[in-house]
C-alpha cells in the first residue's frame, strides 16, 4: 500500500472506528477499549477487522490478531507520529504505569480529573497515613479513585501483586464476617490456618495484624456501608461484626505498621472514627464529589464526544454536566447512550431527552426568584433513559432501601426535604419531622444521619453563620418519587 492510499482508508473510516483505532495504537486491550466506548469487546474486534481490510489487510479465515501486527506497521511507516505518541519506543516498557491490580472493577482509560487529590492522597499513603477512608455519594468514583492510586503507590509495593488483599463487601458470593476475611488474606500470604484457629476470632486478629504490620500489604475494602448497621435512636452507623472495628483500631495504634489500607463508604462509620480519632496522623477521610466542568468535558472528550464538536454541542454537554453536578457515573452513562445510540450527536440526544434538563434548569431559575418550595416538580435524572435506569436509578434506590431499613426516620426527612430546591434553612428540613411528632433529638438524629450517608450537602450563607440544607440533583430526583409513595401511603 503506498501512502496515498494509505491516507484514503484512514480518511474513509467511520467516526467509531477511529476512536476504536486511536486507542488501539495507545496500547489498550479490546476490554479496555469496549469498557471506555461503552461497546462489547465483540464490537472492537469487528471495528478492528473493519478496520484492517479498509487497509487491504484481511483476515484468513480462523485468525483474529495476526493482521494486527501488520496495521501498525503500516501507521509505522506512514504515520508514525501516532505511535510515537501512544506507544513507547522501548516496548519492554509498558504504556501505562504498573499497578498491584491484575483486573479493575472500574477504573479505566476514561478516567479523569482530581490529579491534585491524587498527588495529595499519595503523599498522605506513602508517608504515615495507614488507613484512607473514601467517602461520598454512590456512582460519585470512590472505587476507581482507589483503583488509581494503586498505580500511584506500586512501587511502594515493590509492583508486586502479591502485596494486594483486596475485599468487596458488594460481592454476595464470599462471606464478609471478620474471621473468613481474615482466614483468606492469611492463607494468601502462605499462612496456614487450623481448623481450631478459624474458631478463635482473637487469635486471627492478632495473627494479621502482625503480618500486615511487618509485611508491606496494600489492602483494599470496598462498599464498607454494606457490613454497617443504623442506630434509630443514635443516628450512627455500627460494624455488625465487631471483630472488623477492632481490626482497623489495632492496625491503627500499633507501633508501626508496613501496610496500607484504603476503604471505600457511602456512610459513617462512627466507631472506626471515634478509634482513628486517637491516632490523627494515621488516617484520613476524604469525601469524593463530583467532577469539575473542565474535568466534565475532559471525561466526554476521552469517550470520544469533545473532539471537533460544535460550539452548540459543547454547550449542551456542559448543561448536561451542570444538572448532574459532575456525577461522573451518570455523565459517562449518558455520554455511551449518546455514541451508540444517537450516533454521537449530542443534539439528537437534546431533541429526546434535553426536556428533562430543562425541567431542573427551570426549577433552579425558578428558586433564584424565590419560588424555593414545590411538591409538583418532576425530576427524572435517574430513570429517563433505559441505561440510566440500569446503572443509576438501581444504586441509588438500594441507598433509599438501606436508609428505609436502618433509619427511617432519616429516610421520611429525606423524602420531604425533597420539596426543596435549593438549600434552605435546617428549621424547614426539621419541622417535617416535627409535624410528624418526632422530638428535638430524633429530628437531630435523622439530619446527622443523612450527613453522614453524604445524602444531604451542608453550606452556608454569605456570613458562615447560618447553615444551609440541601441536596443532590440526582438524589433529589429519587427523594421525590419515595415522597410521592409516602403520601399515596398516608392517604
């Protein structure tokens, strides 16, 4: 192939494949690219064979890579300043950073933003921070943030994936109670375990907290909230499994300890707080929000919708943005609705959906006139598409379920507080409950138990004085819907 016919086949591929190319040339695998253009990995390698017969390299029947190979040569030879860019020279050398994880449950090439977050939560892990709380909203990037800094503190680890215990309180196929845990991570690191000891919960203990304070491990804990319970009466979220409260709180007052853990929660845990409160240089609790506007379209650009859009697109990718406050789980839902079923017009996208933006866009205009009440608005941030009902709605509906389950009386403050706007004074959150007939303390603890379970986001006015209660949109969006439930109920 000469190079003018060369630049005719790049020039005649599809928009789609020229994202799934341009990755391709980064290094990525056909996972990697199918999980950041929210396609199957079917797909890329279609798109990819497409793509290799638009260079007149076709495939002999039964093979699948081999003329891989061969593609990038040619971009070697006609084009090499796309290699050169995405692929080391020193092919010994990977293309990304090395990472204790063999597979990540989400972090990914679309991954973007926080990187002064990243630097600083670094700096904290590998100096004496022991212990790294992750918390916020559910979808807001907690895990994948944890994925990330994995990567950042590999050499901490010596690269080595041996130095990773890993426990996701979401995976219902394995036991999450202490003794199993610990059991396993013992037995990973070689350590055998009798049939007596899997009895004797102390002894556990006492074995793992050793190793991991004189053996460098990485441990990472997902989803914490799940081994949580609610107090009704405190508003406080405890361990059901006393035995995990008094391993972190032995981790965290040992002399000294080699290892690091990182953990991920949508809610409080008060007694690993009131624990770690003794040791102020030895852990941290970082709450995770949602992405910037630079960082918003940053994300879109990467799945391949900010390139060379128009002005008017860009705009609407940005109202987009603003309505779900940098949600990033929801902005990358949407973002893959709009590649794969919209063709990457945004304005398509506007035409059948954009009346649901607008509807938040009105109500918040309508809120800085002064109208900051409503019980008929009609939020549906979280279900107006099929994908976002799959991957958003049903996360946030076992958060409401959690919440309706442990405290309830914090779930009926969420719901009413949901004919709010805006922030607004805590005394209008409260008397709902008041007029309910709960007293001072219970109205207390139901507002410090949405805190707690990043539910409600606090402000305050101009002289930091008063206290402001108010909501996400998303949240908003389900609180609305249990609202219209509770007074169905009522009636």
């Amino acid at each position: 192939m000469d190079i003018d016919k060369f630049h005719q086949a790049l020039d005649g591929l599809t928009p789609k494949q020229r994202r799934v190319l341009d990755k391709f040339l980064c290094g990525e695998k056909d996972q990697q690219i199918a999980e950041s253009l929210y396609i199957t990995r079917t797909t890329v390698r279609k798109h990819i064979e497409s793509i290799c017969k638009a260079f007149g390299l076709k495939n002999l029947d039964g093979e699948r890579f081999s003329k891989r190979t061969e593609l990038i040569s040619l971009f070697h030879k006609y084009k090499p300043e796309l290699i050169s860019q995405n692929i080391p020279a020193n092919k010994s050398e990977p293309s990304t950073p090395v990472s204790l994880i063999t597979e990540f449950f989400v972090y990914d090439s679309g991954w973007t933003g926080r990187d002064d977050l990243i630097i600083n939560l670094t700096q904290l892990l590998q100096s004496s921070c022991r212990l790294l709380l992750l918390v916020g909203l559910t979808g807001i990037g907690k895990t994948a943030l944890a994925e990330r800094l994995t990567i950042e503190l590999s050499s901490k680890f010596d690269h080595d994936p041996k130095k990773l215990d890993r426990k996701n309180f979401d995976d219902k196929s394995t036991p999450s109670d202490f003794v199993s845990v610990a059991v396993k991570w013992l037995e990973n690191a070689g350590e055998e375990v009798s049939p007596e000891e899997r009895k004797q919960p102390q002894s556990l203990l006492l074995r793992l907290v050793t190793y991991f304070c004189h053996h460098p491990q990485l441990i990472l804990i997902d989803s914490l909230e799940l081994v949580l319970l609610g107090d009704e009466n405190t508003g406080w979220s405890d361990f059901i499994d006393e035995w995990w409260c008094q391993f972190f709180a032995s981790l965290l007052s040992a002399e000294i300890c080699k290892s690091r853990l990182i953990i991920t929660s949508q809610e409080l845990p008060h007694q690993l707080l009131e624990a770690a409160s003794r040791y102020p240089n030895f852990w941290h609790c970082q709450r995770v929000d949602g992405l910037t506007e630079r960082e918003q379209f940053t994300l879109f650009d990467k799945v391949g919708l900010g390139a060379n859009l128009p002005s008017v697109e860009i705009k609407l990718l940005l109202r987009i943005g603003k309505a779900y406050k940098g949600h990033p789980l929801a902005l990358r839902t949407i973002a893959g609705e709009i590649i794969n079923d919209f063709a990457s017009q945004v304005s398509t996208y506007w035409q059948q959906y954009g009346q649901e933006i607008e509807e938040v866009e009105k109500a918040l205009a309508e809120a800085s006139q002064g109208i900051i009440e409503s019980t008929n608005d009609q939020w549906k941030l979280d279900r107006y598409s099929i994908q976002l009902r799959m991957k958003v709605q049903s996360r946030l509906e076992q958060t409401f379920k959690r919440l309706s389950d442990n405290a309830h009386h914090a779930y009926i403050l969420l719901c009413t507080g949901s004919v709010y706007r805006v922030p607004v004074q805590q005394s209008w959150w409260l008397r709902h409950l008041e007029y309910r007939g709960y007293t001072n303390e219970q109205q207390q603890f139901a507002l410090q138990t949405l805190q707690d379970r990043y539910l409600v986001e606090i402000s305050f006015l101009s002289n930091h004085e008063t206290m402001l209660i108010g909501m996400h949109n998303l949240v908003r969006s389900v609180a609305i819907a249990h609202y219209e439930k509770l007074l169905t109920q009522k009636e």
